[in-house]
C-alpha cells in the first residue's frame, strides 16, 4: 500500500493543478471563441448589432430567450485613450444593458425600463467617474435584452433599438 502512496499524491496533484488551469484560461479562451464567431456573424465592432428573433430555426445560443429582443456590441478599448459612448434607447417595457468583459463575467448590468440610459465605458486602469464604468479588460460585449414576447412587441422593441449607439470615443484624462 506504501508503494502507492507517491503515485496517487503526484496524480493528485496533477489533477488538481489541471483544474485550476482549465478555471484559470476557459473563460478567456471561451471569450475569445465567442468574439471570433459573433465577428463571423457580422456583429459590429463598437456598434449595436440586433439579432432576429428568437425562433427554433434562428436560435444559435442555448437558452436564449424567445421573449426577448437582443443586440449586441462587440468592444475594443485597445488603442490608448479611447472609450466608449452607449446609449440604451428609451423602451417602456423592461429591457437593460449588460456589460461583459474578455473573461466571459457580467461586471455591469443597467436596467432602463421606461427611459433612454446614457454611459461611458471606459478602458480599464481608468478612475472611474461618474456615468461611467470601468471595463475590467480592454474587449469585451454588451448586451442589450429588451421585453418582446409577440411580433407587435418585438418590432417596438427594434424601433427602440435604433436609438442604441455604442460607439468608440477619445477620452480625456
């Protein structure tokens, strides 16, 4: 029994240090992914993209929801001194604008039931000031999920989308 004692605690450790990698690098290799693909799709760099409706046929993500409207903005805050300017246009059912950084984690979500909702991304490092949020890695995507449960409501919900602006900035330190 002795003589298994070694190889069981090397294996252990092997299993456990490939758990923490995989936590460690799946997130960003799955953002990576994610933005490679969404770009194949053409979703625009630093502008609001709207996807059809949620249909069997159209339905590409698990568990989107077929209630929702969505639009999308991949972001690259890259180049020194730019931000972003988003604008979630005024809806009166709820909709909100989610903030997702290369790690594939929510670091922000604005819900705007009833009104327009204006604020600046900025790069991270940045102090944040006020109406703004700091972005925790320069690429990233912001969602916007918008209440459009019928095809009456969903093209209420595309109308309200064309008052979404995302859209890159020079910022002044």
């Amino acid at each position: 029994m002795k003589r298994w004692i070694g190889p069981l605690a090397v294996l252990l450790a092997c299993a456990a240090g490939a758990h923490a990698l995989t936590l460690h690098y799946a997130p960003a290799v799955i953002m990576g992914r994610a933005m490679a693909v969404l770009a194949e799709r053409g979703v625009a760099l630093h502008a609001f993209t709207a996807t059809p409706r949620v249909t069997p046929q159209t339905q590409q993500v698990v568990r989107s929801s077929p209630d929702l409207y969505y639009a999308l903005c991949r972001y690259d805050l890259g180049a020194s001194g730019t931000g972003l300017a988003v604008t979630l246009g005024a809806y009166p059912a709820y909709q909100s604008l989610a903030f997702f950084d290369a790690r594939t984690d929510n670091y922000a979500t604005i819900r705007g039931t009833g009104r327009a909702v204006s604020v600046r991304l900025l790069p991270p490092g940045s102090a944040p000031e006020a109406g703004t949020i700091v972005s925790p890695s320069a690429k990233g995507v912001i969602l916007i999920r918008r209440l459009a449960p019928d095809a009456v409501r969903f093209a209420a919900a595309a109308e309200a989308g064309k008052a979404d602006t995302c859209r890159l900035v020079r910022i002044t330190s």
